[in-house]
C-alpha cells in the first residue's frame, strides 16, 4: 500500500486559501514593495491578539471579537509578503507557527480567567480541553513533519477553531461552544495520529 493511495481530508481555510491566494498575494507584494517585513506583520498579530484576550478576560466579548476579526487578515498576509520577497530562510516559518500557538493559548486562557472569575467550572474545565486539543492537533502535525510523515487536516484545523470560538463569544453559549471545541479538537488530534500511524504502516509495508 502506497501512503498516496491513502485519501487525505481538505478543510474549509484550505479551500479559502486556495480561492483568496490571488488577492493576498497582491496584497502581500504592494506590501513587500513598501519595505514592511513579514515578520513585523505577524507580530503585530500577536499584539491585535493580546489586546483582545484582555477584553475576553474582562468578559467584553463584543469587542474582543472585533479586535480579533480586524486582526485576522494579518495572519495571512505575513506568509503573502513572504512570498513576494521570495524568502528561503526556514526562520518565517517556525516564528509564525510559535506566534500562532501563542495566539491560540492567550485568547482560550483568557476565557478560562473569565469562566474562573464567574465561577464557571463546567465552562472552566471545557477550556482546559480545547487547550490540550488544540496543543495536540498542532504537535501531532509537527512531529509527523519531523519524521517525514505526511499528516491529514482533519476537520477542526486552526481556522474552523477560530470560527467556533468567534461564534461562542458573540452568541454566549459558552457551554456549547466550548464543547464543541473541546470534542471538535481533540477528535481532530486523534484523526491526525491515526492518518499519521496509517502512513507510517504503509511506509514500512513499501
């Protein structure tokens, strides 16, 4: 069995990047020509990012929500200028994936602090979950790379965990939401080992 006969699972922020790589990479080459570097872009996300989660924690969800819906086309627009500047250095890479698990940890740890502070130990104890889930759906990924293993999306990739939490703030279902995203990553981390295990059968099998 070959590892390419082994049908891999595309997610929703695949398929948009796919549709909007033509804009951003426009976006990111009028910026590269005004001299501003993709790193700088993506640590002012992770500054947009820390704003919000003190909103979050404070339980201005509204707000924290529009910061970090005005902060999201930073998170594409650091790998376009990449792009346009052609960089080869590895550095990009690892800085934005390290930023991107930061920005991850500061907006659910802030919800924790809110559900902490109003005494909401179910909601409490759901966030602890998103936190292990969403921390294993990226390091399964990095590890499989590391061995040279291929590792399938699965359905709860960054973007949709973004989507869900944006959701859970707006509506104030926490309970809800936060299920939904304490099940939804967790199953996704363990879909990545699977597809990950399944590879490396095939592998040893060829």
């Amino acid at each position: 069995m070959n590892p390419s006969q082994i049908p891999t699972t595309g997610n929703l922020s695949t398929r948009l990047r796919e549709q909007t790589i033509g804009t951003t990479d426009r976006l990111g080459l009028a910026l590269h020509r005004r001299g501003i570097h993709p790193d700088t872009i993506t640590l002012l996300g992770l500054a947009v990012t820390a704003v919000a989660a003190v909103l979050i924690a404070q339980g201005a969800f509204l707000p924290g929500v529009l910061v970090l819906i005005a902060g999201l086309p930073l998170d594409v627009l650091d790998g376009a200028v990449a792009r346009a500047m052609k960089r080869t250095d590895a550095f990009g890479g690892v800085l934005d994936s390290t930023i991107d698990r930061y920005a991850d940890l500061f907006t659910l740890l802030a919800l924790g602090f809110y559900c902490a502070q109003q005494g909401l130990t179910v909601e409490l104890v759901l966030v602890f979950a998103s936190v292990i889930g969403s921390t294993q759906v990226s390091y399964i990924r990095a590890r499989a790379g590391n061995a040279g293993l291929p590792c399938a999306g699965g359905l709860f990739s960054r973007f949709e965990r973004s989507v869900v939490l944006l959701l859970t703030l707006l509506t104030g279902w926490l309970t809800v939401g936060l299920a939904i995203l304490a099940v939804g990553s967790n199953l996704t981390a363990l879909h990545r080992l699977w597809s990950v295990y399944r590879f490396a059968l095939a592998k040893n099998e060829g």
